[in-house]
C-alpha cells in the first residue's frame, strides 16, 4: 500500500487555530430551506413571533438565511477552550484489521463530561440566553445527552435550569439524572405534577412512562409561566446547526495542517444537529463547485425519516406546540419501537439537512440495532473508545464505505463524527453482549398511518 | 493580580513530544526501599521465583535499581498513541471561584475508554508478556477500573483475560461489568466456582459478597493452574510505577513548554500507582537538590495508611500468597468501612512511595469522604469534568493548598493528578447529592488491632 502513513493519530489544534466564527451554510445554498410556518396562520414565522419562545439573538439567527460568518462572542471562546479543540483521529487500528486501502479518520466529540457534541450549542445557547436578561431556562431531555451538556452549560454561567426528563428515562437512567444533579440541575420525571399539562396526561394514565413530546409541552409551558424565562432545544434548529459548525471547522483547519481533504464524511443523523455541523465547510465547497465530495447520513432502520419519510410540513415535536417546519418526517406522533437503544429517536431531520438531502447533495443509508453494535463493539476493540450507540451509525457507515474501497482498491479518505461515548448506554451494550438486542424495522403500513397528516 | 495568564487551558504534547523511554526514580534514590522478601525464606525474592508470579522482564524490571531510562518498546507506543498524550490543563476556572494567586494545573487520565490511567501500566505488562508467549492472563479488580484498562490492552494484542470481580462489585456496577465484556475479557464475581479457594468460601460462607484478597488468590490460582498463564497487578509494584512514569514526564515536557515549575504537586494514594508516575521526574530533581517541590499525598480518612499506618514489612494481599513489602500499611486484614465509595481501599501502599515519606520527601494528607466530593462538585461545575472520587481527594488537596496561597499572598504553581472520571461511580454521587453519604474514620484501637501483627 502506498497510502500516507505520516499523519499523527491525534491532530489537536491549538487555540489559535480555534475557528474565531461560526459558519452559517445557508448564506452558500443554492436554494433555502423552506420557511420556519405560524401553525395557525401557516405564514413564515416573523422574528418577533419566535422570540416569545427562543431569546431575540437566537430567534435572529433562526431565521438569519444571509450572515455568512458570525463571530463567536470571547465568553463562549473561554468555555469551548475548556473542553475544544477536540481530536482529529486517525483510525490506523481499525484500518489495519478492515485491510483496506481507505483513509478513516474521525472527529471525537465525546471528550468532555457531558459526552457528547451537545456542549457546543449549550453554551451558546445560554450565553445568548443570559446576555438578554433570561434568568432561568427550561428542556426536556429524552437519552440525557442533552440535558447533561445544557446543565453544564447552565452551571457555568449561573442560570437556574429546570430538566424535563422522560419518566420512562429517568427510571431506566438513574446515573444520567444524577449526572444533572450534580451540575446543580432541577430534573423532573416527566410527566410531573408540576405542570398543566402533566397533570392532565397524568389523571389520564397514570402509570404512563411518558414522551419526548409530553417532555416538551411541560418544558416550554413552564418557560412561558415563568418571568423572564426560555425554553431552548438541543437540534433540528438552524442555530443549532450554526453553533455545531465548528466541529466542521476544526476538521477543515486539520485536514489543511494534513494535506488532507475528505472523499467521503458520514456522520449519523438524529435531528441532524451534529452532521450539519460536520459538513458545513466541506458541503460549501461541494455547493461551489470546487469539491465533489459525497456526504453519507446514517440513520437506524427503526426510525428511518430520511430513507422513508416524506419531505413535508410537519411540526417539530408530538405536542404540536412549535411552529411547523418543512422537512423529512416520520410524522410527529411517530415514535420508535422501544426496543431501540439509541438517541437517533426523532420522528424528523433538520429542515437543512432535509433540503440538502431533497436537491441531491447528500446520501442517506440506515441499518439495523445489531449490525450497529456489531460495529460499535468493533471500534470499542480497535480503537480503544466506547462510542455511543448514536454515534456507531456513524461507524457502521465509515466501515462500509471503507470495505467499497477494499473492494475496488480506491485509496479514499473517509471522515466520520464520533459524536459522543456510550458510558450511559451499557444497558444496549448489555443486551447486544446477551444477545438479546433485536431488530424492528416499521412496516410500510405503519410509515403510512403517521405520515398520513402531513402537509405535501 | 500580576500572574501569568497567556498558558493556554489544555496543552497537549505533539507526538514527538511524547516520551520514548521510562523513567525509573529507584536510580536516582539516596536510600532504596526495601526489597521484597519471600514470606518462606524471609530472604530478598530472586528473579527466578519472582518469574514464577510475573513474566521475565516484569520480574527483571521490579528488581532492577539500577537503570535509570528503559527505552518504550514500538508496539507500547503504538498503544500510547491512540490516547496519549493526555492534555496539561489550567484550571482558570477553579482559581477564578477560588479567588488565588495560585496557579492550578492538572495532568487528566480520564481521556481514555477504561477511563483512568491504569491503562498505561496495562499495555505495557500485556505487551511484555504477549512477546515472551504467555497465552492468557488473569487479574482482579475491586471498583473496576484496573480490570477496564486490562481488558482494553488485551483486546489491543490478542490475549484472553480473566477478571475475578469483587461480587459485591459485580452486583453494584453491573455497567463496569459490561465495558469489560465489550473488550472481550471473561468476567466471573468472586468467589466462585471456578477454583477451589472460591469453592471453599463459598461453601463456609455461601452468600458472601467478597473481598479483593480473595479475588486475588482466585486470579493467582488460576494463573498457576493454567499452561503459559501470569497474572498481573495494577498498582503498588516498582514495575507499575515504572510504567505510570510517562504521567510525570509528560508533564516535566510540557511545563518546560509552559516556561513554568511546580512548587507543589499533589496525588492521591490508594496504591501509590498514579502518584508514584506523576512525581517521577519532578521528584528526581528534589533528590538532586536542584529544586524544592513540595510532595502532597492524600488518602481517604477511613484508609489512612500512609498518614495513620505502620512502616512494616507485610503482605500485598489479604490471601498472603505474595511477597512481603515494607510499606505503610494498615495491616493485610484490614477493609475499609462500607460506606467508603471511592478505589482507594488499599491497606498498603507502593514501597517506593513508602519510602520516600518515610525519608521526609514527601508529605501526606487525608481527608473525609464528604469533603472530598464536595470538592469533585465544585470542581465539576468549574472546569466541566466529572472527576472520579478517587481523583477528587487530589482535588480536594489542591483546593486546599490553593487557599492557603490566597491567605499568604504566593503566586505559587500547584500541579495534581486527575487520574479519570466518575462515569461509573454515580450511586456515590447520588447518595451525596440526597446527603445520605456518610463519613468514617477508623478508631485508634481498630487500627492497632489489624497493624499488630507486621514486622517492623
């Protein structure tokens, strides 16, 4: 083989190779996203309409389709320097055992305590949240990643956070409450006796272990009760893809320091919030015309919104509480067999990554809960982290691409997220490790029955 | 405040920054520890009965006082280049809250799946022992994190490994259990079955829950049973702190990086592994008299060997099947109350650290359990790490010398050991974060009784 075998296992940055902005992909596309609809009166959303719900600097960026570069403000920098640059690795243990002549490289994002990529737009998130005079914020979290980086997040900056946590989570995940706990969060099962709309689901079914969806109404009902309080969302939202850019960013930066440039980036795909931030500066280039690289979203069959869904308008959460967005959904009452370990739960996919995905600038695969860990269990051994079930989609799809080029002898250079560790998730890996794990793949009839509502 | 404040927060070596060879302090020593006896003979242990327990060279290198830089074989650094090195971090945060002229750095372990920096000892004794044809390995492990980074390093060359749990471990922590079987090690609770000084106890006491001592004589026994078998210890040996060297020498290279010297390095003690690395170098140059750091051990109240034991020659394990060290210790009977959480639990203490306090080079410390974690939250809010409780009493100690700078006015450098995180020790951060954690501090009579029968 004559491949490069000179680049480091770890490329860190230093700080002053830190991006200094984030990238704002929309100001490059071709064609835009569609519009962020008013459910009831099905027009665009203004700016003043969604800073009832998100603070003004976030709801600007929301809908801010022009502003190419924005600066990053020094108060995130100093937190980002806690935890980023995070590593570029080289997958040489992986590529020796996969015999192939391919590249593999992938962006860690688990090496900070909320072990995930979700730190990023956390802290921008209630930066910009406290900048306004918000003096407290809520969420929901469903798998805990979200809500552990915003408790983080929270704790730095001093603003009370109030956590609605799925009961059926909460329960199955003591250790991930805990872990909010401990970063001074408030964290209630949801649904609780705290809210209106808990109360209601509650005197309905009592012994229900509640949703993401029922999560949400509490979250944003308490926020909207609250003085001077926000509700804010960990994905699916422009901003969110805004702040998650500079996981792309640093990959550029490195990859220029390796005289390197991916062939092929996957990355796995839940809202899209982690992908849209890996791809930004490599899909500018592509949309330019100046690279032809393919871009792989990697999604598990058992919620499989961009390889089955409908391009459509929906709304972004079971409760029908948000403004409704144009974007591959499952429909939002949709939601996965319980037997599906992961965080990649989300009936939709962020309305960039959809209109990417719709005009023919990325791929989508999805693959089944085992083949999955099969792969997770793989990387564990080769390369000495144990990624998040999330997260092994995104290995399930590099090892494939790399296998093609075993096959045909192309010596590619493939990127991947590594998008967080799977500390919390040893009761999947358990199952995997009894085999006891199984597979569901919705039928056709099931697809249909949710995505019926949906506005072509 | 006229300090220093350009250092970057995480600094991390380049490859070539990285050390390629160990370094054995025992050269540098005025006065050795004392060596091992064979419990027999009473008489210092040879490297041949000594190679009957470890393989060759992890016998030659527990003996060996002479040699001061051992060159890192290829194949260790290899390893050591999937996670290593492991970042210097200033922790601007903690000295912002803490208000101190005092500059505060830690060297952080954590960076790696077994999620402390007992996989720098466990790469380089599996290595050895894969290049003289050993064929499988056996180990115990009490909170886990030895068995984790053996089971990595075994999956990295190939060796199967069987990890005798503590059963009430094995019960408590059924997630550590699992990580361990993702890196396909054989994971059986202790005592069972399997050998006849498991079938013993559990035939006198069936529904035990286990101890480390008996955990141990399992794995040696079936070390002993099986052909070209070893079994391998994570802590305490000369060989381990030989290996855990890299920990201080990283650091030695960066400081010199940074233009900076610590004044005070701080560690905590179970048995002795980390402490002993991460002082190596800095040590040496104490020694040599070329400078005046100062050396803070600290330990858990309820396993106070170091600050309330006894320097007398005793036995590694509670089974007494291993030489005799003299060492500070506690006696080779004692177990630490219950309600101590953290995985310093060890009676003993390595005979070079032992060495060294006993000669006044070294100071030691100890501290309850709910000081301890009310440092680990402090120190999670403030630099976004959730630390083990083992690396918190470190904290804890740092915290402390760090006040009484702000007391005195000293601009003073403080480096300490983060040796990993607390990922699986959440039933610990729960119980202090609902205040049901309590604290424990053996009586005098207590100490004496289990210290009575070592040889001074």
């Amino acid at each position: 083989m004559s491949k490069n075998n000179n680049a480091p296992y770890r490329l860190y940055l230093t700080e002053d190779q830190m991006p200094k902005q984030y990238y704002n992909l929309r100001a490059d596309m071709k064609e835009l996203p569609e519009p962020l609809l008013n459910p009831g009166t099905k027009k665009p959303v203004t700016l003043d309409e969604l800073s009832v719900v998100f603070c003004r600097e976030l709801a600007r960026q929301e809908l801010d389709n022009e502003t190419r570069y924005l600066d990053i403000p020094k108060e995130i920098l100093d937190m980002y320097r806690i935890y980023r640059p995070s590593p570029l690795i080289r997958a040489y243990n992986l590529e020796k055992y996969l015999d192939t002549p391919a590249k593999i490289y992938y962006k860690f994002e688990g090496n900070n305590t909320s072990g995930s990529h979700k730190l990023n737009s956390a802290i921008a998130q209630v930066y910009y949240a406290k900048q306004e005079g918000i003096t407290s914020l809520t969420t929901e979290t469903g798998a805990g990643q979200w809500g552990t980086a915003l408790s983080e997040a929270c704790s730095y900056f001093g603003i009370p956070l109030t956590v609605f946590m799925v009961k059926g989570s909460y329960q199955q995940k003591p250790f991930r409450k805990d872990v909010m706990r401990t970063f001074g969060a408030e964290v209630i099962p949801s649904p609780s006796n705290t809210t209106e709309v808990g109360r209601k689901i509650l005197s309905e079914i009592p012994d229900t272990t509640g949703s993401l969806g029922c999560a949400i109404s509490e979250a944003v009902e308490k926020a909207v009760a609250t003085k001077n309080s926000r509700y804010v969302l960990g994905s699916v939202l422009n901003q969110v893809l805004l702040h998650q850019s500079i996981i792309g960013l640093e990959c550029e930066t490195a990859f220029k320091i390796l005289g390197e440039y991916p062939d092929v980036v996957v990355g796995c795909a839940g809202g899209g919030s982690n992908l849209g931030g890996l791809i930004a500066p490599f899909m500018r280039e592509k949309i330019l015309g100046n690279k032809d690289t393919r871009f792989v979203a990697v999604e598990p069959s058992s919620c499989p919104s961009l390889t089955r869904g409908k391009y459509a308008y929906d709304f972004c959460d079971t409760g029908k509480m948000t403004p409704m967005a144009r974007m591959y959904t499952l429909g939002c009452d949709f939601i996965p067999a319980p037997n599906h370990a992961g965080g990649l739960r989300y009936h939709g996919m962020s309305p960039i990554i959809s209109k990417l995905y719709h005009d023919g600038y990325m791929e989508a695969v999805s693959y089944k809960q085992t083949e999955v860990f099969d792969a997770a269990v793989l990387f564990a051994k080769k390369e000495t982290i144990l990624p998040a079930p999330e997260s092994s989609h995104a290995i399930k799809g590099a090892i494939d691409e790399a296998l093609k080029c075993k096959e045909t002898g192309e010596e590619k250079t493939i990127l991947f997220g590594l998008t967080g560790t799977g500390y919390f998730d040893m009761t999947a890996y358990s199952q995997y490790l009894d085999k006891t794990m199984t597979d569901y793949i919705p039928s056709d009839d099931e697809i249909a029955k949710y995505t019926k509502n949906v506005i072509m």
